[in-house]
C-alpha cells in the first residue's frame, strides 16, 4: 500500500477531499483512530499473509509425502471453526488431482500420520483470528464509532465519555500478532523438514544437488527461522501495559491508559514482514522438483 499527500490518494480513490468541521481534527489525532487505522491495515495484508501460508501448507504436504485425507470437511466439522473449515477447503482445492499425492495413497503407504505443522495446518493460519476474534469488536464498528471527548450529541448537549479508550481495539492488535507468529513459526518448522535427511521422505540433504559443495535451501531456513523471532517478540499483550500519567502536582490522574499503542505498529510491522517471508513457499517448489518425475497439482482456475 502505497502512502502519499492525503490530495493526491483522495483523487487516485475517486473521492473528495474531506474537510473537517468542529471537532473532527481533535477526533482523527486522538490515540484510538491511530491504532484502529494500524489495525485496518495490518488487517489489509493479512489477507495475503493467510493465501500465502495456504499455498505453502499445501506445497509442503504434497512435497513431503503428507496425507489430505486430515483435510475432510466432515473431520473439519468436528471443531466448526468457520476459519478453519475455509483453511481447510483451500487445501484440498490445492491439492486435487495431484499425481503426487495419488503416487501414496495404496495401502503400501505405511505412515501413520503427519507432523503437527502439516496436518494442524487449518488451525494454525489466523482465519479464525480475522472471522472470529476481530468480530467482537469489530474494526468496521470502530470504524463508525465517534472517539472524541467531550462529545457534542445530535441535540446539542456537550457530554464526557470514555468512548476513546483504546483497549477494546487494543485487545485486537495484541491477539493478530499472536496469530502471525504462529502461522510464521509453523511454516518455518516444515521448511526445516524438507532439509532435514531423516524426515523428509527421501529427498537429499538441504535439498541440494550435490551435498556438501551446494547449500542448498540451509539459507532459506536461517533467514525464515531468524525472521520469526520478529513476530513472536512482538505478540507479548502490550495492551495490558497500562501505567498512569501524571495530572497536577504530580498526582496520577490518567489512572487506565490503553496499552494499545504499542502493539498497533508491532502487528502492522508483523504481518507483511516476518510473516509473508518465513511462509515463502520457494523451498516447496524446489522440494516438489525433486520428487520428479511426478508432477504437484495443477494450479487452481
């Protein structure tokens, strides 16, 4: 998302340019709208953090000789999260009519079952973070929401409130910081299989040609397990972090700030960063190459 003069993105938008009356410049600097508009962003890009870590989930169970029957939607009904439920789907639409996945499915195949970063893979992309938990509060509720005090109501009485505290939007921002260190944790834990010899199914050290003169993918593990320390030092609940200011003469007057405004950049900074690159799914293309001359799944139309 591209930032810019605020004249400018209003005319790329195709709308006009707003102008504010009485009271709403003091309503937009308020804490609360900083950390809501974080939140409606780091929101933005973890629509494609979630596709992306779908599409390596399913990269890695083909590649790794997983098993999709764990992917049922009656299995999938047992715990009727809606966010798992349509994790889930996405990885049996990914992986049909993959002659990969066909080449093990006789009863040749001896494997129990799979990792937990393979087949709790649904549980594990923060869907139901966005479905569920940003539901109650909801950013669009927020959205519509007057955060200024006092407040000048529709019959002209001018009122205080404590409808600007930031916590309920904190509360948010705390728990998708959470979610994205989770999804980036497990995808860097599958990519540390496909390099690993002795469970990988076959496929050679590192993934490379001719181990010990080719590295490999080794690189790609190291920066992915080095990238996932970002999100799950940024996932501690900063909204709980509230301290008092100081009124007059020293006395504490402000006795229940939010916390919020620590996590909103953390899990802005989170999501489209260590999140989108510890779940590449480069090595399970290179992993899939591998397993030639069997053929991954057709892309999806």
């Amino acid at each position: 998302m591209r930032c810019g003069r605020p004249s400018t993105c209003c005319r790329r938008a195709g709308s006009s340019r707003c102008r504010l009356a009485e009271k709403e410049g003091l309503a937009l600097i308020n804490g609360t709208d900083g950390m809501l508009g974080m939140l409606v962003l780091a929101l933005h890009d973890l629509r494609r953090l979630l596709t992306t870590a779908d599409v390596a989930a399913a990269m890695s169970v083909e590649a790794l000789l997983g098993t999709d029957a764990v992917f049922a939607a009656d299995l999938q009904a047992l715990r009727p999260h809606p966010g798992q439920a349509a994790s889930a789907a996405n990885l049996r639409a990914l992986l049909a009519g993959s002659p990969i996945m066909a080449s093990h499915r006789g009863p040749e195949c001896t494997r129990v079952q799979d990792a937990y970063s393979l087949r709790c893979a649904p549980r594990c992309t923060a869907r139901r973070a966005t479905r569920s938990r940003t539901r109650r509060p909801s950013p669009r509720t927020s959205l519509a929401s007057a955060v200024d005090n006092p407040v000048v109501t529709l019959d002209g009485r001018v009122e205080s409130n404590g409808n600007f505290h930031g916590a309920p939007v904190g509360y948010v921002l705390d728990f998708l910081a959470i979610a994205v260190a989770d999804v980036a944790s497990m995808s860097e834990r599958r990519t540390d299989r496909y390099l690993d010899r002795s469970r990988s199914q076959g496929l050679p050290p590192f993934l490379a040609h001719e181990a010990g003169v080719d590295s490999g993918h080794m690189i790609a593990q190291y920066t992915a397990a080095g990238i996932v320390s970002e999100p799950q030092a940024a996932r501690g609940a900063g909204e709980r972090r509230q301290h008092p200011e100081l009124g007059h003469a020293g006395r504490p007057r402000l006795d229940g700030l939010g916390g919020g405004p620590q996590p909103a950049p953390r899990a802005r900074r989170a999501h489209p960063g260590a999140g989108g690159r510890a779940c590449s799914p480069a090595p399970g293309r290179s992993t899939c190459e591998h397993r030639s001359p069997l053929q991954p799944a057709p892309v999806p139309c």
